[in-house]
C-alpha cells in the first residue's frame, strides 16, 4: 500500500487528489500519515529521510518500477511518477506530453511560489509591508491572467485533456480571496476551477486531512513555519 506523508496544503492535496483521480482509494490502495507543520513534524528524524528539504508531501511506495520500494518527495515529481506508475493523466505522445510538462513547471515556478508568498504578507506576516503585499497581490493578479487567457480555447490548462498540469494548479486557486482575486477578473478560469471542483475525486482529495488543520494563530506554530526553527540546521 502506497504511504503518503502530507498534510492539507495545496501542495499535500496535489497528491490526494492525483491517487483518487487514479483510481486508488484511501484505506484501500493508499494510507495517509499526518505531518503536522504547524508543530514541526516535518523535522523529525523519520521524516527527513524520505524528503531531505523538510516540506510535504513525500509518498513511499513498496511497488517501485523495479519491483523494490522507491520513496520521494516534492509534489511535481509525485505527480509524474503517479502518471508512470498508473498511465493516466500525462499524454503518451512527445508534443502533448511537453505542453503539459511546460504548464506543470508553470505551477511549481510561478503559481506555487509567488501565492505562497502573497499568502504570507497577506495574511501571516507579524507586519504588513506595502511593498510585499502589492508586489505578490498584483504577481498573483499577473498569473491568473496567463491562465484565464489560455483557457479562453482550451477546457483544460494545457489543452483538451485533464492532465497532472490541471492537478497541480487547481489546489492553489482554492485560496483565492487571501490573493486578492476578483473572480469576476477571470471568467474562463473561474469555469475551469468550478468544472475541477465538482470532480468527486478532487472532492475526496481535498477532503483528506481536512479536519486537522487548524487557523494559525500562535506564536510557536508561527516560528516553527516563519521564524528560526525553519532555518536550524539538522
């Protein structure tokens, strides 16, 4: 059985998400384990092993491509090896396969990044800094524009099929009024995102570890996160 470390963050429902819309269940083909960030689980000893950079999600596998088990980490390269294992999601010719590759490095370089950090001088940061709230508020604006103009021919992000790249980016846009979105701005991505969200296994996906996470709001969870425990070294 598939064993999954996460906890529900875009980047943790990513992979919720791509086992569920692979035909793989919870409690039947894979197993969560919750790593609690807000209280440093991610720098457990045990943890560290199978992702060295202390960030969720990481996935061992018993049923590697060779048979022996196969442990990762980062989100964009479960998705792909989910893809491999399982056939699904990622083109098998060469050119659709790149388009939806360029619109996966899209999420982990631009998306992921910058509404994290307009998550953050939006809302977590101890003072709000005009410059770091309008630089990642309008970045975030900027990058919902790239993609309500490629859905404007396309129904999926990088063409006409549900891919990893759709994956990937939807968990992000969940968040969309701490960015500062008007949905209004972006009507064909706003009817992408509403099609995505009424997939039953996006439902499931989001869905998993829900309960556990908790509005951040005292110091110690704030320095495990922010402050000098993330940057200790082990």
């Amino acid at each position: 059985m598939i064993q999954v470390h996460s906890w529900p963050t875009p980047n943790g429902h990513k992979v919720h998400v791509m086992l569920e819309e692979c035909g793989l269940r919870l409690g039947r083909d894979w197993q969560v384990h919750a790593v609690n960030i807000g209280q440093g689980d991610q720098f457990q000893p045990e943890f560290l092993k199978i992702s060295p950079n202390n960030k969720i999600p990481a996935l061992v596998d018993p049923n590697g491509p060779d048979g022996k088990p196969i442990s990762l980490f980062e989100s964009g390269a479960i998705l792909l090896y989910l893809a491999a294992k399982t056939g699904k999601f990622l083109p098998s010719s060469d050119r659709a396969k790149f388009k939806v590759l360029e619109w996966l490095m899209f999420q982990m370089g631009g998306v992921g990044p910058m509404l994290g950090q307009a998550h953050h001088f939006r809302i977590y940061a101890p003072e709000k800094i005009e410059y770091a709230v309008d630089r990642y508020t309008n970045e975030a604006r900027r990058l919902y524009g790239v993609m309500n103009k490629q859905l404007e021919n396309h129904k999926y992000i990088a063409g006409n099929q549900y891919t990893i790249a759709d994956i990937a980016i939807f968990p992000w846009l969940r968040s969309w009024q701490n960015q500062g979105i008007d949905w209004a701005d972006y009507p064909h991505l706003k009817q992408w995102f509403d099609a995505i969200a009424a997939r039953p296994a996006v439902q499931r996906g989001v869905a998993v570890l829900a309960d556990a996470r908790k509005p951040l709001t005292d110091n110690k969870s704030r320095d495990i996160l922010f402050g000098k425990t993330q940057y200790e070294k082990r």
